[in-house]
C-alpha cells in the first residue's frame, strides 16, 4: 500500500460518534419536554379562567334571578292590595330570570289595569253618601224636595233666606256638615245632608212639606 493512499481511521469515520448522537437526542428531550410544560402551563392557565368566568357568569345569572324575584314579589304584593294576585305566588319555585320575568310581566299588566280602574271608582264614587246609608228613603226626600222646591237644587226663595231642593236655611245647612249656601252645593249634597236632618228630626224641618 502506497503512503499515498494512506489514511487514519479516525477519517474514516461517516457521521456523527455516538456521545454525539446521545448528546443529540438528550437535548430533543429536553426540548421536547420544555415545550409540553409550556403547553400544560398555557392550558392551566386558560381553564383557570374559564373557570373565574363561569363563577362570573353564575354570579351575575344569581343576581338577575334575585332581582326579578325581588321585582316579582313587590309586584305581587301591590296585586294582592288591589285583590288581584294569582292563586300563588309564581316566584316561588320558578328557577330562571327569564320565567320570572315572563311572569312580571303579566302581573303588573294586570296591577295596571287594577290601578286604572280603582282610579275611575274614587272618581266616580260619591263624595258624600246616600241617604239610604244613614237609613233614610230617597222617595220620602224627592216627595219633600218636590214640595218644597219643585226639585229645583238651585232655587232660593224670595226672601233668600232658604236655598235649594229642600230650602235650608244657613244655620240648619250648617249644622248638617254643610259650607257655604246650600243653593251652591251639589244635588248629591244636598239630598245627603237632608238624610241627615231627616235621620235627626224626621220631618218637623218640613212642617208643611214634610207631612
């Protein structure tokens, strides 16, 4: 063999020794570990907080659901003054904000209506009462008034001394509760504060009319 074609071992050698490979393959490891622990870490962190966001999320659905009951339950209180509340109280037992709403939403449709109407009742109710609630007939007074006046709330006699259906003279009207002149006031008074003096004295006030 010529000195030429000579070469060491050593380079002959075709790729890397084997400390190499192993020094290869323990960094892959290392690596490849490192990047799990950042992936585990990463999902950590995000249920971490999906899990701060569904207490968020059941916090703030408690809060609606105690708010609509809160609502439900001022609602039906009103409801049941005006007598016109649900055979129960449908905030009970009723989970959801949406279900408790929904029924809200009726009930203070029918408070509405309930208020509307008690509104109209004071307006139409009598201001004073009749005279059957102090035990005196309507028919015996307008037989009265008829004598007396003619029925005729507005009329005063010449003299103006006696004023209206059953010609009161001041001082009586006053004694009955009335103000002012009884000409002035309305019928539904004046048949009222009648009743009265009839209900006290029968019908001695009306010595030619009411006998």
């Amino acid at each position: 063999m010529s000195i030429e074609n000579f070469k060491p071992k050593s380079s002959q050698r075709i790729g890397p020794t084997r400390t190499a490979k192993l020094g290869a393959a323990a960094l892959g490891v290392a690596l490849s570990l490192g990047g799990g622990a950042t992936a585990l870490a990463a999902a950590g962190s995000d249920a971490d907080e999906v899990s701060v966001l569904n207490r968020k999320g059941q916090l703030e659905r408690s809060l609606d659901v105690d708010e609509a009951r809160q609502s439900y339950h001022r609602a039906f209180d009103e409801a049941k003054r005006l007598d016109v509340e649900p055979d129960r109280n449908l905030a009970e037992g009723v989970a959801g904000a949406p279900e408790l709403q929904a029924n809200l939403v009726a009930l203070t449709g029918k408070v509405a209506r309930a208020k509307a109407e008690e509104k109209i009742e004071q307006e139409e109710k009598p201001e004073f009462g009749t005279p059957e609630s102090v035990g005196v007939d309507q028919g015996t007074l307008d037989a009265i008034a008829s004598c007396e006046s003619g029925g005729d709330p507005t009329v005063v006699d010449a003299s103006g001394t006696y004023h209206g259906k059953y010609q009161f003279d001041v001082g009586t009207w006053a004694l009955v509760g009335g103000s002012g002149l009884p000409s002035a006031a309305p019928e539904a008074e004046q048949d009222y504060r009648a009743a009265l003096l009839y209900s006290q004295a029968g019908s001695s006030p009306w010595p030619v009319c009411g006998s």
